[in-house]
C-alpha cells in the first residue's frame, strides 16, 4: 500500500494506482476528457493536470502512479490556469452549438468551459467545415465537434472488438472515421453504439435519440434484453413515460449490446404488435380480452392437460410421486 495526500486527505491505495483513481476513491472528482475507465489509458488531453509537490511539470493524473509521500493538489492555481488554456484551444476549433447540440447537459467540454469560466476562445483561425456523415441509420457523426480524445476509436477496438474507426491525417487535419474516409456505413461498423456512449461531446449521436429529449429531461432504467439468451444489460430511456431509446452499457465491456437489443425497442410502439388477445366466446365468436386474462386462462389450460395427462399414464404419476 502507498501513502499519499491530495488536496490535504491522507490516502492509502494498492501500489500502481494512478493519482486520478486514488482521487476518485476519496470523492475528488478531477475533470477528464480521453479517460474512460472501461478503456485503456491514453493520456492525451491534459485536462487531468495535477500539481505534484516537487515536480517540475504538472502531471497527468490519469497516467501517473501514486508513489509514497506524494502530496498532490488537484485545483491549484497553476492546475486551473493550464486547465483554461487547454479549454480555450478546444475552442479555438470547436462550432459554438450548443444551443441546438444533443449532447448538452452532459457534454463534459461544455460543462468544463462553465466550471472554469471559458466563454469563449481567444484565439482567432481556420476552423474545421466537415460534412455529417449522416449516412447510416443508427449514428449521425458530426467532426466538427470531435475533440479527438480517441474513445471512441478504443471503445470499438477494446470493447467491440472491432476497429472499424481510427486515426486519419496529421496536426490541424486529424481526424477520427473509417478506413479511406468513406462513411461509416462502409465501415466495418456494425452500431453497436459504444462508440456513442464513450464520446463526452457532441461529434457522435444515437440517431434514435436525435430532437427527443435533453439528457436532464430523461429518464434510465437498467434492463436485460429478452431477445436472445446472452441477456445483455442495456438501459431504457424514458421521457414523460414514452421509451424514446435503449443505451448500451459503455462500462460493462465484453457484452456490448447488439442492433437488434437496441433496436427492438420499436416493437413496444408498434401498432401492428399490440393488438389485443382474442378469446373464443360460447357462440363461437372471436372477442378482444386483456392480457392479464389470456395470460391467466392460459395457465388454467397447462395445468388442466398436465392433469388430463397424469390421469391416462398412472405410471408416469407413480414416478413423479
Ligand atoms: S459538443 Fe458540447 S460544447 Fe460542442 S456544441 Fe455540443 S454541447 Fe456545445
Ligand atoms: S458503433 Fe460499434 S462497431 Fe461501429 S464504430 Fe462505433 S464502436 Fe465501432
Ligand atoms: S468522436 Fe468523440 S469519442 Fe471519438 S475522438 Fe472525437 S470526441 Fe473523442
């Protein structure tokens, strides 16, 4: 075990912890861009600086392992000083649509921007003009937000296992997508969605999600799927008690959620799948029931047969006595 303080608490944690987990586990909360627990550490958008007595630059907290004695402050002045800049050059190449955006209310760049008071960028450039890539059913990809934290592009490779996007171009060019700029539904891609999960801005969307509610404005319930026997966990979204969309779960790798869990949700307001149960009345006629009905005449049927058959083959109930 090692003995560290942040932010004046003293913390013990195994060996090899990272300064960002070993904050986490005392309910310091540091702001991070490229982390996702699920996935591999990157390192690359510093957001995670921490000041680490001693040293001589500031440290990201998401790579370095604690050591013992270490004292960290995580919101020092030097800390939110680079945190701004690193905010103002997101910016500088970022459209300022949150207004209309998806993900606000839990883009984590808008929401950093507000914490750390950044308004709006100072600095003055080119700034990216990509066309969506509209070209799919599920996922509507808009790189002109893309921050190129790169969760995404481990989120299909560690997750999905599939490594349909990644790393294209270099410097001010670089960008996230498929093999040879095509889109996506060129790709290997088979929308399984974590991808959409992990992106903590706007430049990936859930289609089925699109214009249907803010995050605030929803609701998640943990669900298994019934489609299959694997019985993935995914989380139902619900708005005014409509479902409006199916999450897959992000954090639970190895069983990531397949189209049909995530699109079956279309069955629930399909007009032609919620006709009502009919049962056969005395005259011979076809009247609509409820389900609670059928369901219950149905089971007095099951048993009324394994009765019946109990009856005919003594022997079978002997056996089963
Ligand atoms: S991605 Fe975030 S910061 Fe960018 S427009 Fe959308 S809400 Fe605003
Ligand atoms: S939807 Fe799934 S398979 Fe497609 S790019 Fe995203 S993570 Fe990869
Ligand atoms: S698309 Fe989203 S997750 Fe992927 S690199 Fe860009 S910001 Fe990160």
């Amino acid at each position: 075990m090692v003995n560290l303080t942040i932010n004046g608490i003293t913390v013990k944690v195994p060996a090899g912890t990272t300064i960002l987990e070993a904050a986490n586990s005392v309910g310091i909360e540091i702001p991070t861009l490229c982390h996702h627990p699920a996935l591999s550490k990157f390192g690359a958008c510093r957001m995670c600086v921490v000041e680490v007595q001693g040293a001589r630059n500031l440290s990201a907290s998401c790579t370095t392992p604690v050591s013992e004695g270490m004292v960290v402050e995580t919101e020092s002045e030097r800390v939110v000083r680079a945190r701004r800049v690193i905010l103002d050059l997101l910016l500088a190449n970022h459209p300022m649509d949150c207004l209309t955006c998806q993900k606000l209310g839990e883009c984590k760049l808008s929401d950093y921007a507000y914490h750390y008071g950044v308004r709006q960028t100072s600095f003055k450039g080119e700034k990216h003009d990509y066309p969506l890539d509209d070209s799919n059913p599920y996922i509507v990809r808009d790189m002109n937000k893309c921050i190129l934290c790169g969760q995404c592009v481990r989120a299909c490779e560690e997750i999905k296992g599939q490594s349909a996007i990644g790393f294209a171009y270099r410097s001010f060019s670089t960008q996230v997508g498929p093999p040879l700029d095509e889109p996506l539904s060129y790709s290997e891609c088979v929308y399984c969605n974590n991808c959409v999960i992990v992106c903590p801005v706007g430049a990936l969307t859930d289609k089925q999600l699109l214009n249907k509610g803010r995050s605030y404005e929803v609701e998640k319930e943990p669900v298994i799927c019934s489609f299959c026997e694997a019985g993935c966990e995914f989380e139902i979204i619900r708005r005014k008690n409509k479902v409006i969309g199916v999450e897959a779960k992000a954090a639970a790798p190895g069983r990531p959620l397949c189209l049909k869990g995530r699109l079956g949700l279309n069955f629930i307001y399909n007009p032609e799948a919620t006709s009502p149960p009919l049962l056969k009345a005395d005259d011979g006629s076809w009247q609509e029931t409820s389900w609670e009905t059928a369901l219950g005449l149905e089971q007095i049927i099951n048993k009324l047969k394994q009765l019946e058959g109990q009856k005919a083959n003594p022997a079978d109930n002997s056996k089963e006595a």
